[in-house]
C-alpha cells in the first residue's frame, strides 16, 4: 500500500516536489533526478496524517495539529505559504484522511469517521463555504485500513470516483457529482478469495485499471483487471511467486505498464492494446529503489493523469523512481518568474541529461549482447546435449535389437532340444 506520510507533487512548470512527515512537521523538498533541494518546513505539530490536492495554479496543504484545529494552507509558488483554521475540533483525532476538490466558490471534502462497529468507518462528504461547514452526508460504511483506508481520484470539474473496501475480500467503485450533490451506485471492482496485500488504481477515459496482489499460505498472485462501463473484465494472473508486494499501475498512451517487486526485485509487464492484452513478464533492469515504498502522486486536473503513485527509495531521501522520462520534468525556461529556485540551484543541465541518457543506452545495450552472448552459448551446450542424447539412444537401441536377436536364438534352439527329447 501507499506510505500515507510521503506524497508527491508535479508542479504546472513541471517540477516534482516531495512533502513528507517526519518529527510531526510536514517538510518539502524540490526533487530534481537524484538531487533534491534543501528542505522547507510547511507545517508543523502535524498529528499523523496530512492531504495535498492542486487546483489552477494553487497547492492546498490540509493536515490536523496536537491543538486539536484543523489548517488549511495555500501557495502559488511551492514557497509563500497562507495558513487558515477552518474545523476547531478535527473528528477521529487527527487520524483522518482527506480528499479535497477545490473550487471557486467551495471546498468540497471527503474524509472518514469510525461507527459503532470495530473497523467499520462511514465515508462522508461536507462543503467548506464562505467561512462555514455545510451539512454533512454519509456517503457510504467500508472497512477501514491504516495506510489507505480508501482512494478518490477526480474525473472531471464535478465528477469524482471513490475506491474504498466493503467486505473483507472485495473493493468497490462509487462515483459521485459534486454539484448538485449526486452519489451514483455501488459497483465491485474486485473479490478476492484472500483479502488482497497490495492494490493500484488508475484510470483514463475508457478504463478503470487495477492492479493487485493476494497472498495466501503458501504463495502470492499478481492480478489485473479493468472495469469498462458496467462491464468488469476476468481477473488475470500476471505472475505467481513466494512473496510480491509494491504493485503498480501505469498508463503511458496506449500502453499498461504493470510493475511489482519479488523479493525487492522489480519486474514488469506491458500491454500495447489498454490492457487487453499482456507480453511477456521481464525484469526490470533500469535504476530502481533498493528500499522501495509507495507514495501518493498528486497533480492538476489540466494534467493528463498516468499514474496516481511513484516508488521511493528509503536510502537516498525518499528520492522517487519515475515512469516518465526525467527530462519531463524540467525544461529551460518553464519555471515561473516568482519561484526561488534558479538552473544554477538545480546544477544540472541539458548536456547532463544527455550525457546520463547516453551512459544509461550505453549500459542497456552492454547488457543486451550480454544475454545475447549467454543465450547463444546456452544454445550451443543444448545443441551439443542433443547429439550426445541422441548418439547414447542409437547404442541403446543397437544394443536392445542385438539382445532380442540373441533371444530369438535361444528359443529357436530351446524348440529343437525339446522336439529331440520328444522323438527320444
């Protein structure tokens, strides 16, 4: 599952941007490659949790202090942050997970608040308007998870959907309009015959894509599926091994890159056709978290979305592994006027990324005429294995037709004593 105190946040100008809990101060860090920036404190005496969300050109920062209030913060640039108390009293002690849509004239917000059962939550849904909460509506009861108790991704102006656990071996899908407040049917997306370890959830405009993990006794599944419509494709095992976790799902144009660690390897398997169909499974052999975790990818809702969450790495400062390619990231020119951080700041630069890329192709194809040597001499020890069988299966059966011929002799001259005793 995602790490719910590490998110990422892809800037309009491109940039990533790192927020993190840690000693109850939410920091930020500008993530460039493999070089981030100096830390920057935005929030501190955070209880556990802390929701980010972008809207036009604006980063919304929401998370819960130890007073018991509720803050708000804003910021245009990642660096001139306006905080604001809106909720004296946070519910569930500061323990909630928000999903927020941002608009002109509101703030629409979902969150969670434990019920009367043990591990039972409600899912509610609430406005923020001129200064006031609105009347709050009770969206749904699911079962609560500590380190996701439930997903929401926005589909349009006013149209969200929401991923949340409703019986122990299944996960369903509720999509909802904002204005006027509609909630739309309860859909299973996926069931299980173990309650899955590992869940990921992406969606473009034809397809809901879910990638998850089950484990049971002895073994664990990759599984993918996709939801089209009403209709809710067959679950289809992708790899079985030992121990799986770290599941991913991407989408990169028509591509559906599936990717998760055995054993903290990574591997990977790509669909050319949205997910009908898949290749073969291989392992991944680019640079990849030794240590890896999963932490939430926010981004605009201008910005086409191609994956809700990014790999980290524990050891080298929760730096992430991309998808995408790192030159996407940066471009000369695209950082707005008021941001504080300039090219000679970043130190790198285009000769750089060429240069990286260039060693990165160099290595890649070092590696493939490797396999491609082994392969062949793999195929000359197989050859050769071939003729010595071959040859040890023409003695044996030169053997076998002397010894049958030996036989038939003897019982030729067993019938000749046999008719001299007779006439004896």
């Amino acid at each position: 599952m995602q790490n719910p105190q590490i998110k990422y946040v892809r800037g309009s100008n491109g940039l990533l941007f790192i927020f993190y809990l840690e000693n109850q101060s939410i920091y930020m860090e500008l993530c460039y490659g493999k070089q981030p920036i100096p830390r920057q404190m935005v929030g501190e005496n955070v209880v556990q949790l802390f929701s980010l969300c972008q809207y036009q050109d604006m980063v919304y920062l929401l998370y819960a202090t130890n007073e018991g209030t509720l803050i708000l913060a804003s910021s245009k640039d990642f660096t001139n942050w306006k905080y604001r108390v809106i909720m004296e009293e946070v519910p569930h002690g500061g323990r909630t997970k928000f999903f927020m849509v941002p608009m002109e004239d509101a703030f629409h917000i979902v969150y969670h608040m434990p019920t009367e059962s043990t591990g039972v939550h409600s899912l509610v849904y609430t406005v923020f308007r001129g200064g006031e909460w609105e009347k709050p509506y009770q969206i749904d009861r699911f079962l609560y998870g500590e380190q996701v108790p439930f997903f929401a991704r926005r589909l349009g102006r006013e149209h969200i959907v929401l991923y949340y656990r409703t019986a122990r071996t299944t996960w369903s899908a509720r999509e909802m309009l904002l204005s006027p407040y509609t909630i739309g049917s309860l859909t299973p997306l996926i069931q299980t015959p173990t309650p899955c370890t590992d869940i990921s959830v992406v969606n473009d405009e034809e397809r809901i894509h879910v990638l998850y993990i089950v484990r049971n006794l002895f073994r664990t599944q990759v599984v993918y599926q996709y939801k089209q419509r009403l209709s809710i494709s067959t679950p289809k095992v992708i790899w079985e091994d030992t121990n799986c976790d770290n599941c991913s799902v991407v989408i990169a144009g028509e591509k559906v890159i599936l990717m998760w660690t055995v054993n903290q390897q990574p591997m990977r398997c790509i669909s050319e056709n949205n997910g009908t169909n898949f290749g073969l499974v291989e392992r991944y052999t680019g640079d990849f978290p030794t240590r890896c975790f999963k932490g939430e990818l926010i981004t605009s809702l201008q910005t086409q979305i191609e994956e809700t969450e990014i790999y980290g790495d524990y050891q080298r400062r929760t730096t992430p592994y991309l998808h995408f390619p790192e030159e996407q990231l940066y471009k000369k020119g695209d950082m707005r006027q008021n941001s504080t951080f300039t090219e000679k700041e970043l130190d790198v630069t285009p000769k750089h990324q060429e240069e990286t890329l260039h060693k990165e192709e160099q290595q890649m194809m070092q590696m493939k005429e490797s396999h491609k040597k082994e392969m062949e001499a793999l195929s000359t020890v197989l050859s050769q294995r071939n003729d010595e069988i071959a040859e040890v299966n023409a003695r044996w059966q030169n053997q076998v037709t002397r010894m049958e011929q030996e036989i038939q002799k003897l019982r030729q001259e067993n019938i000749v004593l046999q008719q001299i005793e007779e006439s004896d």
